[in-house]
C-alpha cells in the first residue's frame, strides 16, 4: 500500500540506524532527501540502491506535491534528513503535513535525535524539557528570544552551530542566570555519537570560561541543556517570606 515512511538515520555514528529503517528502506521506490549526494553516501554504505528525490527548505513544497503524486501511483516513498529524525529542526513538517491533507499513511521511523541523545546523558531530574531547537541568528532576536525563556519551569534544549556557540552560551548565561538566583546548570554535549563526544555538565555561569579555556572545546555540533529554574521548596519560601515581612514591618511608623 502507498505510504510517506517518515526515517530517522545516524547523527553521526553509521551503526545508528535500525533494522528496520534498513528494511524500508530497501523496500521503498524512492527516497526524499536533503542532499541527495549524502543520501547516496548512506544508501551505498548498506548496498541499498534506490532512486533519491531533493527535498530541502527551498523546494519542500514542489518536492511534497511530486511525493503525493507517486503515492497516488501506489508508490512507497521514504523521506530522510541529513541527520537524525526528519521535521526536527529539519525538512520534513511541511511534506508530512501536506501527504496527511491528501489522505495518505505517514509511518513514522524512530531513531537518533541529538535533542534525546543529549537528554538521556544529561542526568537531569527535571521530569520537564523544552526543546527549543536553533536560536535566531541575529543579536537582538536571540536575545529577546532568550529573555521570553528565562521563567520557563522547564530544562530548555538548544542546538547551536560551532561558530555561534561562544554567543549563544554568553547569552544563556547573562539572561538565564540573575547572580542571585539559585544556580542553574548547563549540559554541553558536542559531536555526540562522534569520535570526539564530550558531554560537560557545569553551571551556568562557568560555561563560557570552559569553552574559552580550549578552542576544541568549541568544535563541532552542539546540543545545550540548561537545566529548570531552581524551585524554592515551601518552607524555604516560608521562611524568607517571614524574613521580608520583618523587615518591612520594621520600616513601618
Ligand atoms: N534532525 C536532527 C535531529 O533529529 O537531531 C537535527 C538536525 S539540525 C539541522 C543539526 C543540529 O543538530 C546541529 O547544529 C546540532 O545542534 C544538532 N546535532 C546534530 N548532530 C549532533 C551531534 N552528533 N552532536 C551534537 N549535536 C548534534
């Protein structure tokens, strides 16, 4: 039967990849991909040769309306990211979107996601996460952008690029973290997956002297986990409510 199988592949390390990801992808007719050289290079990897259709942010609409056409052939199409799970911070939402609207079966895959891949090596016991994906690039936007997070009651996960992440963690750091706020922590986990993974945890207001302290420190792809808002338990919140009101009261005539 026809059906836009949704495939999540490697963030990096080639044995990410499940059989039965493998399996429809042997199976399909063909494969919507961003790249359609880095698909190749994945598909030859398992000896799979299926034809590759482009499908990235700049012809995502064309590309979906030639995908439901196949499928209306009775075709069965796959669609791929370069990285990780399609429609996450990635092509995919749109073509997902507009194949459901045409009435045909989208069968998700899963599979690596560097948000998840983070998240399950962070240790935090925060139940709560916010994944919030690429900040703006521009200064002022990443900033307000940041500012509106600051009281969220959640961890917030970010993806940063090498040559923004010094920014972006100064940015976290100066907005997320007021000096008299309980300390919040940061996780950084670059190349995950990747022969120079490192996962940091620190807090909030050292990440940036740790990633000045070594240029490859700085290196590779990014996922940043600030840890939630401190809560104040009830009777600490007790206790420096009576605190405040006695020194208010003392101030009265
Ligand atoms: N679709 C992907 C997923 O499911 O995670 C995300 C694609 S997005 C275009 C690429 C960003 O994901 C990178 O800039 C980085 O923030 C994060 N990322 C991808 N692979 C990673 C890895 N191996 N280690 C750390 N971050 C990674």
């Amino acid at each position: 039967a026809p059906a836009l199988y949704v495939v999540a592949t490697p963030i990096g390390n080639l044995g990410d990849i499940t059989l039965r990801a493998l399996e429809t992808l042997r199976g399909v007719d063909l494969v919507a991909c961003e790249d359609t050289r880095h698909a190749k290079h994945l598909l030859d990897q398992h000896g799979l040769r299926v034809p590759t259709l482009a499908l990235h942010q700049h012809n995502e609409n064309e590309a979906a309306e030639k995908l439901i056409r196949l499928l209306g052939e009775g075709k069965r199409v796959a669609l791929i990211s370069d990285a990780g799970t399609p429609g996450v911070s990635d092509p995919g939402a749109r073509t997902v979107a507009a194949v459901r609207a045409a009435g045909f079966r989208v069968v998700p895959l899963p599979g690596a996601n560097a948000a998840i891949t983070a998240l399950s090596a962070a240790g935090l016991l925060d139940e709560r996460f916010l994944f919030v994906g690429f900040l703006p690039a521009k200064v002022g936007a990443r900033q307000t952008a940041i500012t509106a997070l600051a009281t969220v009651d959640a961890a917030l996960v970010f993806y940063e690029a090498p040559h923004r992440v010094l920014e972006t963690v100064g940015d976290l750091a100066e907005l997320l973290q007021t000096p008299l706020q309980p300390q919040r922590e940061i996780i950084i986990a670059r190349e995950l997956t990747k022969l120079f993974e490192q996962i940091e945890r620190l807090p909030l207001a050292q990440a940036l002297a740790w990633l000045e302290a070594d240029t490859n420190h700085q290196r590779g792809e990014f996922v940043l986990i600030v840890s939630a808002p401190p809560v104040k338990n009830s009777s600490e919140l007790e206790v420096e409510t009576e605190r405040v009101l006695t020194a208010l009261l003392a101030e009265l005539p």
